[in-house]
DNA sequence: AGCACGCCGACT
DNA sequence: GTCGGCGTGCTC
C-alpha cells in the first residue's frame, strides 16, 4: 500500500492564530514536485479557498492524525525559493525576534516573487438560456452585472454591487449551475523582455539590397547601413541612429529582410559604465589584517572578525582581497552597507574590482530590478553581492563570506517584523553555513566591541590611515563663550574665519548638521504656544523651499501661521537651527562660494545624490552642508575643513545611546577631512566642551570612549549586560490605551513573578507615555524589560504567550502591541 | 484575515 | 415564521 507523505506548509495568512505549521497531505501524483522551500497552493478554512503557503519540511509520519486533513492544490514553483539553511535561519529569526513565521519567510524570499491566487466569477453556458424568474433581486443584479462583463474578479464584483450578504447569494447561484468561480494565479512580475533587431541578410548583399529599395526610402537605406555592421541591435537603439520611426523597420520585416525578436534582458541596475578599480599593495596593518583572517579561516581557528580601523585606513581593499580570497575558492561573498551609503562611489569600487560577478541590492531599485539581481544570485550567475540590510539573506548556495561596513549603523537594524539585526542574523547564518563573519567600523558599537574583548570575535586593529596622512585636529569651540562675547549667529569665531580661509585657499569645505529644514520649531513669544503636529506629538520644522512647517514623522505640512492660534499675537517666532538655515546664512556671508546642501529633502528622486557628489568632486562646491548623509563613506580629497555646527543635537536626546551615536557622528564626519595630502581640520561646535564623548572624539582615542560608557552601562544595567525588550502599546483611544498598558504591564509581572522567585526592581519599567506620545494619531504607551542572558528564554516564552493571549481578547481590539528585541532607539 | 455558524431582534 | 445583523470561533 501506498504510503502518505505529508508536508509542514506556513501558510500566507497573517494572524495570531494562524501562526502555525499546517501539516497537509502530498497527493501521490505531485510527490516527485513537492519539495521544501517552494511554494504551494492549498485549501485553506472553511470556505477552501487557496492559499499560497511555502513548504518547510516534508514528513513521512505525524504523531496524530488531525481528523480532517487536506491535500496540496498545487505546486508553484520549479525549483525551491528558498534553500534549507535559510528555512532554518528563518525559524531561528521567529524565535529571536518573537515574529510570525509569515512575517520571517517574506523577508528572506524576495518581495514582488509572491503569487497571488484572485479569485474570478463568470457565468455558465448554461445561465444563457436558463429561466431567471425564480431569482431574487440580488441575484439578478449579480447575473446582470456578469452579463455584460463575461467574468470579472470576484473582487471587483463585490466592491461594484455592494450587496449585503454577496457570498451566500453567489453560493445559491453557484448551486443551480449559472455562475462559476475559479481561480486564477498571478505570477508577479515576469522577466524583462526587449524588442531586438536581427539582420537576415546577407552582409555582402549590402549594396544589392540598397539598390532594389526606393530612392525615396532614405531611411530604409539608413537602416540597411547600420545593420551592415552589426547583426544583432537594441531596436530602440537603431531607432535613435536611423532616426527612423518604428514604421520604416516593420516596412523592411514586411520584406523578409530583418526580424523583430523579444529578447529576455537584465535589468541592470548598474547603467554607466564603471572603470576598473586597481588593487593596490597593501600597507602593513592592512596585509597583517588580512593574513590573519585568512590564515583563521583556513585553520579553523575563529571565523568571526572585527575589524577596528579608524577613517581613511583602508577597509575597503582588505575587504575586496578577501572577497577575491573567497572568488579563488569559488565561494560567494555578501557585503553589507549601511543604505545611505550605498552610493554610487561604494558600488564602483565592488563593481570596478570584480566586474559582472556582483550583484546589487538596495531599497531604491524597483521591484523588477530586484527580482532580476535576486535570480542572478540564484541561477548562480553573480558571485558577490554589495546590498543594505536584507542582502542578508542572498539566496547563495555556497557561502563562504558576510562583510558588514560600518558596523555601528542602526540601519542594520529592521524597524519593521521581523525587526532584527542583520548583524545577529549574519552571525547565524556564518555559523549554519560555516562561512566567515567580518565586521568593520572605525567606532564599533559599544555591543560588538564589548564581544570582540571577550573573545567572541577577533578583534583585529588598524590605527593608520593608508595615505600615512595625520588623522584632523579637531578644535572644540564652547558656543556658550561665543555667546559671552555677544556672538549669536550660527557660526563661531573661528568656523568663520577657517571656512574664509579654506575659501581663500580653493579648499572644499563640509558644514554638519544633524537637523534638517529651516527651523526646528517656530513657537509665539507673548504665550509661548508651540506649533505641533495635530497627528503626532511633535513641534513642526519650518521648510524654506516651500514655505511650509512639516512634520518628520507623518510628513503632514501646513502653512505657517501669522498669528499665534492660541492668544492672537503676530509675535510668531522662528527657533532652531536646520540645514536649510544653515545654507541661507552661509550664502548670505559668503556670496562668492558655491554652495550645496545634501539631506533627505533634496535626493529623493533617483540620481540626485549622484549629481550633488559629482559636483562636489569635480569642484563645483565650495561648501557642502549636509546631514548624517554626508557623515560616511565620501572621499574627497580637497575636503581640508569639516565643521561640527552643533554636536549637542544627538547628545541631549533621551535615549542611553545619545553618548555613543555622538561619538560616532563625530569621528565619522570628521573623517571626512584631510584625505588628501593637507593636513585636515575639524571645528566642533558645543555647549557641552566637557562632555567624554565630545573629549574622546578629539582626540581620536575609540578606546578612552569606550572605557568611560561601558561603565555607564554595567552601573544602569544596559546593553551589553542587558537585553533590552521595549514594547509598544499603540492606539487612537487614548483612554483605553492607558487602561490596557497596566493591565498588560500587571499580567506581565505576575507571569514574571511565578517564573522567577525574585523580581529585580529595575527588570521591569513602566508602563510610560513613550518619548513620543503620539504619532499619526497613535497614543503610544511603553514597557522596557531589561533582562539579562540567562533571564532572555523564559522572558520571550511568557511575552510570546502574553501577546497571543491578549490579541484574542476583547479588550486589545485596536491595540497594536509591537515589541522590539534589542532596539536602536527606545524613543 | 476571512469565512461560516448561530443567536436574537425587527418585520412581513 | 424568516430575514439579516452581528458576535464567536476555527482554520491542517
């Protein structure tokens, strides 16, 4: 007798209850298709409709036999979409990050490759002769509707006829054989097809065939020319060169003298041709750094890395050699970069060393770019993959290598479900596919480098920049002296004086500014009313470019007001400083410079960000203002000063990590000068000189830093020595939403009560307004758990328990519960 | 989520 | 009686 296999399928459809494995029955005609990791169609509740669920494990036995039992639909796919590794690391993900299995599998398979199963309604033969006198209304109206249309998706007839009770009605037509329901799968995007042009002549009938055409045909001819030399032509192409129509080449394929192909092409993200990029000898730290990686990897001694090199030392080359490394091997690299450094001077360099083997993957490419880049990597075609977090989880076969720059990024961290660490989540996934880790930064996080002490990761150290040039002097200026000598503009003394200088000298200049707009809040001096956003609990920047106070949360703008909404008074005045403010005042006091300014504003269209850097390089910018987008990976040489204009900004924020993101921010930016052959200088601006983060930063001493916060730490029971778990309770009704978060905060200490016989004091905190009160009108409440290593499990057990409980009761309806394992921010 | 079942009030 | 509204519970 045959004996049943049976399939664990997770099923597309998101909700608490449903997130779990469903094992269904293999018919024996699709045993041979019907493999883990690809995706499948299948009944699915009481209705059966289709589902697409993916197959994770297949089974020959099942511990019990569930009574009602289905059977796969169908198969989707030819080959799996997903390899075993990253099912495996998928559930690792579910289990970390307290996610559901959908949620997991969405963000390791590609977006855009889901199919979606629509269901359509058309009418019988049968319904065209039948009699309808024994219809009611509604059903009338339905067989009407279809009568002009044929069929149509379920859907659109639903939302057409708005009739009460639609299904039942269409289950009564559907029984008396007038109307048929089936289902029909869209298979996303398909690939990329492009008109060709072949020539079918032969090429020394060339003049021939210009003879027998028409004297009048001076485009034909045209196009006969430029056949003559290739055989094969983009057809747009050969339009643009005949500058001919698309009638004059149908005219010659009328005449048997071409053909007209559709060609499947890449899409290819990389357009402009890139020119190579030379490897260069190396300096001493760089081939120490790099041997010692090699020699480990190959002795099996450690296989995870941090690489601490301040600015300028040269990560990158050690990177590409040991990617090359890896090519020699015939093993494939992921390289992660934070995404906005995903510049077109990143990629050149992957691109410029090892040519068509790398594939790209960032946020801005379409959903078609990035099915194309995906299927490369999957049919094996590229080698290397240079992409922002979720290149993670490139679908490589033969790993051998995953180098995440700027570790310290928060980028890396997903603020959506699953919200992980791509860092976390390449450690795991070298561990399950034996394959190297290597992170670099020139200011670790405090997290990482606490590990690398420990002996997690080797520690690897390069102190010197390549070039040998001097790391900047960094010159701290107190804003609060500047103020007792009656300066109040943006700029002190001496920024002004050294930006005139560097003016003088044909110098570039990069003025810093973590804040972007004009300003940050405008506010009425007779009450002090602030202007905020009505969705969200936030004061309104002002933005010069379009006279409007915009929100950076919901993006909501308004027009300023005249008068004050509150007492009437016209003394509405504008306070705080952003980039836009900066440009206007630096245009004003120096108005022979070029100015630029660089921030999320002015480079959300495609290739804007370029066109400012290109200026930049080619000297076109004297002075470039600029946010955090500016603070990584640019390199220019001419680039002699960088101002600070206000250090203080990330320092105040309530946030344990304010300290650390300053010391990054500013060893990052003041990277950026001095790459050249002059010495580079660094002017900061504060109002706290005496703060360590400000002190270490001047003088380049990471270590100093990290001593002076790691104790800060250990005392406030922070990360490292911590797990942070924040979690978020969400909703529009305020008043029910402050209800809900103690009885949720009490649940969860009586759970954590009769877990542990002790509850620390400060393992629990809250339930609190969050920083942010509101956003886009979600009240939003918080609970912070700080747990320690072995605490973690049974924390993440009760919460995963708590949740699931509280998401079926009827008192969290409309209450959004998001938690988030090790946040970035707990703002 | 989405679908069916089942209870209960309004109305022929 | 019975139509339709809505709350409840389950999905291999």
């Amino acid at each position: 007798m045959h004996k049943n296999k049976y399939a664990l399928i997770v099923v597309d459809n998101t909700s608490a209850n449903t997130d779990k494995v469903f094992t269904y029955v293999i018919p024996e005609e699709i045993i041979n298709y019907v493999e883990v990791g690809k995706r499948v169609l299948v009944p699915f509740g009481k209705g059966n409709r289709l589902l697409e669920g993916l197959v994770i494990e297949i089974v020959d036995d099942i511990d019990f036999i569930p009574n009602k039992l289905k059977s796969i639909k169908k198969v989707i796919d030819d080959t799996p979409i997903i390899s075993k590794k990253l099912i495996e690391l998928g559930l690792w993900m579910k289990d970390k990050y307290l996610a559901q299995y959908i949620e997991v599998f969405k963000t390791i398979t590609p977006t855009g490759i889901s199919n979606k199963v629509i269901k359509y309604i058309k009418i019988t033969e049968k319904c065209k002769y039948a009699y309808k006198g024994s219809l009611d209304e509604k059903q009338k109206k339905i067989i009407e509707y279809l009568f002009e249309l044929k069929e149509c998706e379920l859907s659109k007839l639903k939302a057409d006829l708005r009739i009460k009770n639609i299904n039942i009605h269409i289950k009564a037509l559907e029984d008396k054989g007038l109307i048929e329901l089936f289902d029909k799968i869209n298979t996303g995007i398909g690939k990329k097809y492009e008109k060709f042009v072949k020539r079918i002549f032969d090429k020394d009938k060339t003049t021939e065939i210009i003879d027998s055409l028409s004297k009048n045909a001076v485009k034909q001819i045209e196009v006969i020319k430029i056949l003559n030399d290739v055989e094969y032509i983009k057809l747009k192409e050969l339009m643009l060169k005949a500058n001919c129509s698309y009638s004059t080449i149908k005219s010659l394929y009328s005449k048997g003298l071409i053909e007209i192909l559709d060609i499947n092409v890449d899409r290819s993200p990389i357009k402009e041709y890139i020119p190579p990029y030379k490897k260069v000898s190396l300096t001493e730290y760089q081939k120490l750094c790099l041997d010692t990686i090699i020699n480990d990897i190959s002795k099996g001694n450690i296989n995870k890395f941090l690489i601490h090199g301040v600015t300028g030392s040269g990560k990158t080359e050690v990177y590409l050699q040991l990617i090359e490394k890896m090519l020699s091997q015939d093993k494939d690299s992921i390289v992660l970069v934070p995404e906005i450094s995903l510049t077109p001077q990143t990629v050149e360099r992957f691109v410029g060393r090892f040519g068509n083997k790398v594939a790209i993957l960032h946020s801005r490419l379409s959903i078609g770019e990035r099915y194309d880049e995906w299927r490369k990597i999957k049919e094996g075609k590229v080698k290397i993959v240079v992409g922002a977090r979720s290149a993670v989880f490139a679908p490589f076969n033969n790993l051998g290598l995953i180098i995440i720059d700027e570790e310290h990024e928060n980028s890396y961290k997903s603020s959506m479900n699953p919200k992980y660490s791509a860092i976390e989540v390449a450690e795991k996934r070298c561990d399950l596919e034996n394959a190297a880790l290597v992170l670099g930064s020139a200011t670790p996080s405090i997290e990482t480098y606490y590990r690398a002490k420990n002996g997690d990761l080797k520690l690897l150290e390069m102190p010197t920049r390549v070039n040998k040039t001097k790391m900047p002097s960094i010159e701290i200026v107190d804003m609060k002296k500047e103020l007792e000598k009656g300066n109040k503009s943006i700029l002190s003394e001496a920024l002004f004086k050294a930006i005139k200088d560097n003016l003088h000298n044909k110098k570039q200049t990069i003025l810093f500014l973590n804040r972007r707009g004009f300003s940050t809040f405008i506010s009425c001096r007779k009450c002090g009313y602030v202007v905020k956003c009505s969705e969200c609990d936030i004061s309104m920047t002002y933005h010069l470019d379009n006279n409007v106070l915009k929100c950076h949360y919901c993006g909501l703008s308004v027009k300023p007001p005249i008068t004050c909404p509150e007492c009437g008074s016209r003394y509405i005045k504008y306070f705080g400083i952003g980039t836009q403010k900066v440009e206007e005042y630096i245009k004003k006091i120096f108005p022979s410079a070029k100015v630029a300014r660089m921030d999320v504003d002015n480079t959300t269209k495609k290739g804007s960000h370029e066109r400012i850097l290109n200026d930049v390089k080619n000297g076109e910018v004297d002075i470039l203002i600029g946010t955090q987008m500016i603070s990584k990976g640019l390199d220019f040489p001419n680039v002699t000063l960088v101002g600070i204009i206000a250090a203080d900004i990330s320092l105040n924020l309530p946030d344990f990590r304010a300290s650390e993101r300053t010391f990054q921010l500013v060893t990052q930016v003041s990277g950026r000068a001095g790459r050249g052959d002059v010495e580079g200088k660094v002017i900061l601006q504060t109002y706290e000189p005496e703060h360590y983060s400000i002190l270490a930063s001047k003088e380049h001493n990471y270590k100093k830093f990290y001593d002076m916060e790691i104790k800060i730490r250990k005392e406030f029971n922070y990360p490292p020595y911590t797990s942070i778990i924040n979690i978020v309770l969400g909703s529009k009704d305020e008043i029910k939403l402050k209800e809900v978060s103690k009885e949720f905060y009490f649940c969860l200490v009586n759970a954590l009560e009769r877990s542990f016989r002790k509850v620390r004091d400060d393992l629990i905190l809250g339930p609190n307004p969050a920083p942010i009160y509101k956003i886009r009108n979600n009240y939003r409440y918080q609970i912070m758990i700080k747990c320690r290593d072995e605490e973690i499990q049974i924390v993440k057990k009760i919460l995963k328990d708590l949740v699931i409980n509280k998401k079926n009761d009827k008192k969290f309806r409309n209450i959004k519960i998001s938690i988030d394992i090790n946040p970035t921010s707990i703002i």
